[in-house]
C-alpha cells in the first residue's frame, strides 16, 4: 500500500467547498473490496481466523500467500454460497469519505484517540438502511453521521503520523467492507451467518433506540414495525420504565431531523465528488 496515498484527493487542498460546511481534512477514495473469487475463500478462511490479509494499491483485498493457514477451510455449505455468487457480488464499489483526526475544541483532546472517522456514503451505510447491521457506531445528532466501526485499535493511532493513519484506516476500511459485503448477500439469500471473523464495539441492542426508525422494519428480523416489536422491552431494559407516547412520538423526531441531515452530508458530498471526477 506504499502509494495508496495516490488514491486520495486531499479534500481541503483540491476544493474549499468541501471546508465551507464540514471543517476539518477530508479524503476520498473508491473500494472494490472483494478478492478475484479463485482466492475469496482462502481470504474469508484467513479472515475467520484472524491471519494476514494483503490490501493492493488500488484497495481490493487479495490472499497472503505467507497467512500461515495451510487448510483455508470453510464450512462447506457457506463455501459452495459464495462459490457460486453472481458477478455483480465482485464488482462492488464503495465511495468512503475519511475525515482526519481532529480535536474536540471542548476538551481539547483528540477524537477517539486520534482516529481517523469513516463514513461509506456510496451505497450508503447507516442505521437507515440496514437496522440489524451488528458492526457500524452510532452518530452524534445532526453533527456526524453513522461511521464503520473499521477498528478497535486506537493505540496504533497514537503516535503515528498522518501518512500512517490514513494508509491503515483504508486498509482496515477495505477488509470492513468486504466483511460487510459477505454479511449483506448472505442475509439477501437468508443464509444465517454471523459477521465474519471478530469485531469490535458492538452496540448493545437497547442502546440502537437512539438510531432505529420505530416505524421501519425491526432489527430482529421479524418483519414487524420497530415500535411495535422489539422498542418497548429494549427501552424497559435501557431506562428501566414503561414507555410513554409522548417519549416515543420524540424519539421519531429526532430519528428524522437526523436521517434527513445524513441524507444531506451524503448528497453535499456525492455533488463534490462527482465535480472533481468530472473536472479529471
């Protein structure tokens, strides 16, 4: 990955637009996550055992001829699912937009440690689109929107420079989306399989109240509305009381102020991407 840096257009540097409603460094870069399918299962063997994976220039995840894994096995009904997955499975791109470490100007300490923040915006990933989704964070109300829970290793980012943050961020982002491209066609053909190979920082279910639609599906799967499924023991459990309509029209409210601005962080940024593709 040593000119991965090449795949990324400092955002503050090439367009001020980007700086206008958004403060801070942002990048840009396009994924095509999933391995040729000669070398996917050797990957996702590597994968659910936590071995190496290599990430090419242009960020697409390949096997690592050195893993250590001399079986790759797989469990031979999921082996023969992903065998036999359609050509647009391959060819999956995602834009992500990485914001640079910045400060909180309150407590005047780094983000999350100094960690750079990811947000997929194309195809978007967030809590709208994909409710039960086991492994992206939660956001701050109309501030930052839903971002990929990429890594748990915060003390890699604290002495490295900006180069190395960015480089392990796109690295760490890749294998994400490919885990994540597993989880989505799995659950379409309804193959029950949890995210493949470990995670961090999951979010208890009953704290998902403060993102979940209580009129869209609910997360369990049952097909029913969130408000009238999972909601209320969730809320029980979380605040140990009943809840009350007046509470529960509020929490509609501020899902909705919210998705409508993260559908409008993701357009703005969509618009600039595209006029700086179109002005190459």
């Amino acid at each position: 990955m040593s000119n991965v840096k090449s795949e990324f257009y400092n955002v503050k540097r090439v367009n001020s637009e980007f700086t206008k409603e958004y403060t801070g460094t942002w990048y840009y870069v396009k994924v095509n996550p999933i391995p040729i399918k000669e070398e996917l299962i050797k990957v996702v063997s590597d994968l659910m055992l936590e071995k190496k994976v290599h990430i090419t220039p242009n960020c697409k995840v390949e096997h690592y001829d050195e893993c250590g894994n001399p079986s790759h096995h797989v469990n031979r009904e999921l082996k023969k699912i992903l065998m036999e997955a359609p050509e647009e499975f391959f060819n999956q791109e995602y834009t992500l937009m990485i914001k640079a470490p910045y400060l909180d100007m309150k407590t005047g300490q780094n983000v999350l440690n100094g960690q750079p923040l990811v947000f997929v915006i194309n195809p978007y990933i967030n809590f709208d689109s994909y409710p039960d989704h086991p492994h992206i964070n939660g956001y701050s109300s109309n501030l930052i929107p839903t971002t990929i829970c990429y890594t748990g290793d915060y003390e890699f980012f604290k002495h490295k420079s900006m180069d190395e943050k960015v480089v392990y961020t796109v690295q760490q982002s890749t294998i994400w989306l490919l885990k994540h491209a597993i989880w989505v066609f799995l659950k379409i053909i309804k193959y029950h399989s949890p995210w493949i190979a470990p995670a961090s920082d999951v979010i208890p279910p009953e704290n998902k109240i403060d993102f979940l639609n209580l009129n869209g599906v609910c997360m369990c799967g049952s097909n029913k509305p969130f408000k009238d499924c999972c909601l209320k023991p969730l809320f029980v459990k979380r605040f140990n009381r009943t809840l009350s309509q007046p509470i529960a029209n509020e929490i509609q409210k501020i899902w909705e102020r919210h998705n409508a601005f993260e559908k409008e962080f993701r357009d703005y940024f969509m618009s600039i991407i595209d006029k700086l593709e179109g002005s190459k």
